[in-house]
C-alpha cells in the first residue's frame, strides 16, 4: 500500500476573467476602489502538491521560463504563509504548471496562490477557518480571495468584498493575448484615478436570466483601465477588434488590466471558430476558446 509520502494533490488554477472593471477612485492608503464582474475560465494553470521533507517549487509548461527570475513567486508565499499561520512542520513539492501568459490580466498568479492554499489545506490537513484563509488570501494580494472558489463574482473595495453570483447563463470564451506582459502598477499610473473623499456605497449584486440580460448589463459597464492599457501597449486594441470582428461575437473587451482581451459567444462552436480565426491571421498571439465554470 502506498504511504503518505506518495500522496499527490491536484489544483487547477483558474483565469479569472474581469467582465467589467470600474475604478471608483484611490483610496487615502493608495489603494483602489473597485467593481467587478469576474468569472472563471476553463483554462488555467495546475498546482501539484506532494509529501515531501522540505518546501520546493518546480516550475513547467508554456510560459515557466517568464517565472525563471522570480525565487519567490507567489506560490512559495502562499505556502509559506499557510505553514507559518498553521503551525505545520512538514514541507510539500509542489509543481506548477504554466499555462496562462504572466502579467496578462488574467489573474494568473493570484489563482496559482489560491490553488496552493487549497492544495496544502489537503496535503497538511489542516483548517485554518475560512475566515483565516481568506485573511491569508488577501495578504497575498487583492485579487487572490475571489480566486479561492473558481465561481462568479461581483467584487468591490479593494477586492476582498465579494458577492457571489448565482449561476450565470451559458457562455463561452474566446481568450486572445497579443504576446505581451504589461505590469499592472503601470496601467494604473497611466488612469491617475481621483481621490476619494468618502467610501463609496456597496454596489446591488446583479441578476443575469439570460446572455442577453448578462450582455446588456456589461454594456452599461467598462473596464476603466481599457483606455490606458491600449496607450501603453496599442496591441490591445487589435486584439479585441480581432475579437470584436469574429463572427457571433456578443461583446469583446480587456480583462483586468490587460493585455488579454476576451469574446462572449453563446455556442461553442462559434467560439472555437472564432478562435482558430484569430490564431491564423495572428500567429505570434495566444489565442484559447474555453468555457466558463458554473455557468448555465
């Protein structure tokens, strides 16, 4: 019988995909108030967790060689942060495979952090309460506790004001990045967001009973760093008129603060063709159809 050092944990790590994203303005502390729409794709990056003497991280797939530089990335954080809080003494190999763009708007790192802490939860057996995971969560940085259940969200403050949604209608994505990473400090240089002077009032949590209902809210929404994004790196641009262009297309716009851009479609199938559309005529860009979790 296998013993426990054979034991391995799997995590996806979900792109988490901002529908809408206003920037209500920044706070005293220098932080932004925020409102978003977040969903998550069927696409994403993997966590391994397995029984080990010591703490240790590999790094694989499509984009690792972007993490080579970085020793202490999120994922090591993430763990050394649950064992500090929890007292465990035991360490963990953990693998991440890479397979979302870095610094891409797609909450990569953050899902990569909130993997761990739900990986070595399993692993160590221990629990923190949700209310301590969460904390750690935020520690780790804003986007990290709506990550923690791959499900959709309405997110305001700084991020760890969450509402989670019902389930939303059906949908599929078409996620295109032109090959670029784009720091997010940068955009927000670049919006000079207002200060505010009070705290904004918690936002009404939305309900979508079909994609034309879901569509027609986002259209009264925007992503507020759209329009910097695309001054810094005018690529974004063509990527979303790549997606906005594709046949079927129900609405097209950056996620987070880019460069990934993303493409509503109703069936499947439009979104893979819309997909193959996009690689051909773009070779250099990533380019993926996926579907979205906990939808219709």
């Amino acid at each position: 019988m296998p013993g426990a050092e054979s034991r391995q944990i799997v995590e996806k790590a979900s792109a988490k995909i901002n529908l809408s994203l206003r920037i209500i303005g920044r706070r005293a502390d220098g932080y932004h108030e925020l409102r978003s729409l977040v969903v998550f794709a069927q696409a994403g990056d993997r966590i391994v967790a397995e029984a080990a003497d010591d703490l240790t991280l590999e790094t694989r797939g499509s984009f690792a060689a972007a993490l080579a530089g970085d020793p202490d990335n999120l994922v090591l954080r993430a763990a050394r942060l649950l064992r500090e809080r929890t007292g465990v003494t035991a360490g963990a190999r953990l693998t991440l495979e890479k397979n979302l763009p870095v610094a891409s708007g797609i909450g990569g790192g953050s899902a990569d952090a909130a993997a761990t802490l739900r990986a070595l939860t399993q692993l160590w057996d221990v629990d923190p309460g949700r209310a301590a995971l969460t904390e750690m969560a935020a520690s780790l940085g804003a986007d990290v506790p709506v990550c923690l259940d791959a499900r959709p969200a309405l997110m305001w403050g700084t991020g760890a004001k969450l509402a989670r949604l019902a389930a939303l209608p059906h949908f599929h994505l078409v996620l295109v990045n032109p090959g670029l990473a784009l720091p997010t400090g940068d955009v927000f240089r670049a919006l000079a967001a207002p200060a505010l002077e009070t705290e904004p009032a918690a936002p009404d949590v939305p309900v979508f009973d079909s994609l034309d209902d879901l569509t027609s809210w986002l259209a009264g929404e925007t992503n507020d760093l759209q329009a910097p994004a695309t001054r810094l790196a005018p690529e974004i641009g063509a990527a979303q008129a790549a997606l906005a262009d594709s046949k079927d297309c129900r609405l097209a716009r950056m996620s987070g603060s880019g460069a990934t851009c993303f493409g509503i479609y109703e069936q499947e199938a439009a979104a893979r063709s819309a997909a193959a559309a996009v690689a051909r005529a773009h070779s250099g860009w990533w380019v993926v159809a996926c579907g979205v979790s906990d939808c219709g």
